[in-house]
C-alpha cells in the first residue's frame, strides 16, 4: 500500500541537521554510481573498491576482505566513560534484472540492477561513517560498519559473522535499515519481534510411469500426483498452522511433460515456505515429507524431495526497537510518521546478525508516487526517492548518539 499523501522535501529535511543536509548531494552521487556499476552477490568488487577508497581518504581504520567482497569499518569515539560497541549493518549486492529505466544513472551492468535499494544502503552507511569520523566527539565506545555481501543469495551475513565481523571488538547491539517502497517516503516502519519472515527452500522430483495420453491406466501420472500434492500442500498452512499465526507456503515452479497424448515420467517442482515464528523450524519440512509421501504412495509414484533452510526470521529486540522507533517519531515528523506493526513476509539475512546479538531492522520509507519512483522491489522500473538518503544517515546517526553514550 503506498499513500498519495506525500510529504514534502522540505518537511523531509527539517529534521536532518545541516552537517547531514550538507552532505546530501554526495549521498546521491554515491548511490548514482553504485547504480551504475551492480554487482552480484559476492562479486561486489567494485562496490567494495569504492568502499575501501573513500574510508582510506577519510583515515577510517577498516578491514577489507571479510567473507570475500565485505568490509568492516571502526570508528572510534571520543567520550569516555564507557565502551558500547554498535554495528550497523548494509547489503551491497544487485540482482539479476535488466534495467527498464531510462534514467542517467542507469545500470551500466547488462542484465544486473540494483533493485532492491541495495545502492542507497552503501550510500546511507558511508554518509554515516563519514558523518561520524568528523565527530567522534558525538559518542563513546565504538561503531562497527559491517558492509556486507550477497544479501540476495546465497546469503553474506553468515559468512561474515563466521569471519569474526562482530568481533574484537564484540559488538553489543546492531542496526540496520531497508530502504521500502512499500512505504511512502518520510515514514519508517519498525516494530519488536517477528519483522521479516524465515525463508524456506524446496526442490522435488515426482517419479511415475509415463506412457500414452490415452491408456492412462497403463501409467502412474506425475502430473495427476503433482496436481494433488500442490492443493494439498495448501492445507498445511489452512489446517496445521495456527489461524492467528502467518505462514506461506508457495510452490513457484511446476514442470512435467512436452505433448498433448503423453504422459510423462516425471514432474518437477519448486517451492518456498515462508513464517514468523521461529517455533515452526523444521516443521514444515516435515509436513511437506509427509504430504508428498503419503500421496506418491497412495497413487504408486516415488518422489526425492531436497529441503533446505535459507534464513531464519527477522526477529527485533523490544528495547532496540524502542530506540529506533523513538528516533524515527523524532526524525520523520510527517503526518504518516512511524508505522507500527510493519512485517512483511520477505526474508532476510540480516536475521543472522540479530540471532547473534539483540539488534533492529527497520523499513525506510522510499516511495514517492509523484515523482513515479513507487515500483516494488525486484522490479526492472525500481527506484526511489533519494532524500530517504538524508534520513536514513539522520536516523543511524541519532541510534549511535543515543546508544553510544558515556552514561551508558
Ligand atoms: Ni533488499
């Protein structure tokens, strides 16, 4: 759902301190030229070329490296008294998407766009770290970068956590934002708990006997036994799953025979189980197992069914949700503000680094129908709305000043 009631640039910007506003022409070129140059997942070495250069010019102590395309910049405060470690957290990787728009900025990259926001996430977390290395006087302890790849698939937050990038120093809490069509610009939506929803994989292959389109009873149909699985499917979510709980489960890719009077030997399908409640792992692979096989046999068929586990849920912690969401009410002051209860059944492995550490994701507002930059994600028209840059610096700044604090 994306409202016509836009705010304002300039309602957008009052919040932003001028150090911020300031730099807001720069965030744009940043974006601009990671647009121009995407990536995929774990081949983001242009990105972190980018990356690494401009931390090296701005003196930011910083490791390169981790988990192959990622990079992890420190920034060290000046007051005393305490020594909080934040992370914050931004994806970097494009998809692969042909570009649909005709705009100057345009992916120079054939067949990959960024699609995703992924750009402007590079960008909001090197205005931050800018930002921050010409105020180290704004807080205490330290703020751990963590640009990481491959967000898309085949997933860099794991790797990256395994390559020690909460330690040393140990990070005590993390952040991160998604820039969010789904929202207009000037609103955030964040909540505690469930988020973003686990992510679930399955491949399956149904064997049966083929033979001809007219002596059916001389075969076992793979497509008959497909057809029935994919409904029954269905009444996993309908009639195992709580009704005040959420969960999908989706087959997207269903593929047997090539001719009108043939049956086939074998179909083929593909599907993703999606959830917010962590209670469900491992639940749904076994339900899939026993619907599948219960059918395959009842009908004589065989199956290999290969299930597999991509992300868990995006699951927010109360007290760094409060501080984000006191932030958001303080930074978007539009009538739309911060929205409550936001989740989405979309996944993410951000969901990584909060089964680490107590930390907040939060949704960026972006859509701006005025301008026509309200396509969704993953879309080949996606964009959106640049001055959610200003804000998205404003609010991590603002998380780091109130988390970094000397009287912590
Ligand atoms: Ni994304």
């Amino acid at each position: 759902m994306v409202s016509t009631h836009f705010p304002t640039l300039d309602q957008n910007l009052s919040s932003i301190r001028l150090d911020i506003r300031t730099l807001q022409p720069q965030l744009v070129e940043w974006r601009r030229l990671l647009h121009q140059r995407p990536e995929l997942g774990f081949r983001e070495t242009l990105t972190a070329k980018l990356i690494t250069r401009l931390l090296t010019e701005w003196g930011i102590e910083h490791q390169t490296g981790v988990a192959q395309t990622g990079t992890v910049a420190i920034l060290r405060g000046m007051q005393k008294g305490a020594d909080p470690v934040l992370g914050i957290r931004a994806d970097m990787d494009a998809l692969p998407i042909q570009e649909e728009n005709l705009v100057s900025y345009r992916s120079q990259h054939d067949g990959i766009m960024h699609a995703c926001g992924h750009d402007g996430h590079v960008a909001i977390a090197l205005g931050t770290a800018y930002y921050l290395s010409q105020h180290p006087d704004r807080f205490a302890g330290t703020v751990k970068i963590i640009f990481q790849p491959a967000e898309e698939g085949p997933g860099g937050a794991k790797p990256m956590i395994e390559s020690g990038a909460l330690k040393d120093p140990d990070v005590d809490a993390i952040i991160g934002l998604h820039l969010w069509n789904n929202l207009p610009l000037g609103t955030v939506g964040v909540r505690e708990g469930a988020m973003m929803a686990a992510v679930e994989l399955f491949d399956c292959t149904i064997r049966g006997k083929g033979g001809h389109g007219a002596m059916p009873h001389q075969t076992v149909d793979p497509i008959v036994v497909s057809a029935q699985i994919v409904n029954a499917l269905q009444a996993i979510v309908a009639r195992n799953v709580d009704p005040l709980k959420s969960a999908v489960v989706t087959v997207g890719s269903l593929h047997a025979g090539h001719a009108h009077n043939v049956i086939p030997a074998m179909a083929q399908m593909q599907g993703t189980v999606r959830y917010f409640d962590p209670a469900f792992e491992g639940f749904f692979q076994q339900r899939l197992e026993q619907v599948i096989a219960g059918i395959c046999q009842s009908y004589g068929a065989t199956y290999e069914l290969s299930y597999r586990s991509l992300y868990p849920p995006v699951i927010n912690d109360r007290t760094m949700a409060n501080l984000v969401r006191s932030i958001a009410e303080a930074v978007v002051e539009t009538p739309m503000g911060v929205v409550p209860e936001c989740q989405t059944m979309g996944g993410e492995d951000m969901s990584f680094f909060l089964k680490e550490v107590p930390g907040c994701y939060f949704f960026l507002g972006s859509a701006n129908d005025s301008k026509d930059l309200a396509y969704p994600h993953h879309h080949p028209r996606f964009d959106f709305d640049e001055t959610a840059l200003g804000l998205g610096v404003e609010i991590f700044v603002r998380c780091v000043e109130k988390f970094c604090t000397a009287q912590k």
